[in-house]
C-alpha cells in the first residue's frame, strides 16, 4: 500500500507509511537490481510493496499524459 502523509517522508508518497518513498524503489529499480537485491537492502519490504511502488508510477504517469500544453 502507498500511502502520502505530510509527516511521513517529507509528504513524499511511501510504502505503508514506512520511511521508504516510492522514488527509492523505482530508483532502485531503474538502477538495474533485481527484486532480490532491493528486499535484501530494504527487508522490511515484500514483493507486494515493489509491485505497489511500480503501479503507483504508473498510474501516475497516466494522468499526467499527455503533458499539458502537448
């Protein structure tokens, strides 16, 4: 589950509210290592908060396509 509180991570959309943004896993992510890799460095995590992470920024990404102005 993400979840957005203004004192929780600076406002910044986290997983279950703990002091993980989304942005660290997609960052993660986009580095190139694997589920296993970013569950060992955040054990907290499960498969399920990865997958939340990703479908948050794609949902995300839909409602703001097209940009405005294009």
């Amino acid at each position: 589950m993400i979840t957005v509180h203004s004192a929780a991570c600076e406002g910044k959309p986290c997983i279950r509210g703990l002091p993980i943004t989304v942005f660290d896993v997609l960052d993660q992510l986009a580095a190139g290592l694997s589920t296993d890799e970013i569950l060992t460095d955040f054990p907290e995590l499960t498969p399920g908060d990865l997958r939340a992470a990703c479908a948050f920024a794609a949902e995300l990404g839909r409602r703001n396509w097209p940009p405005p102005g294009g």
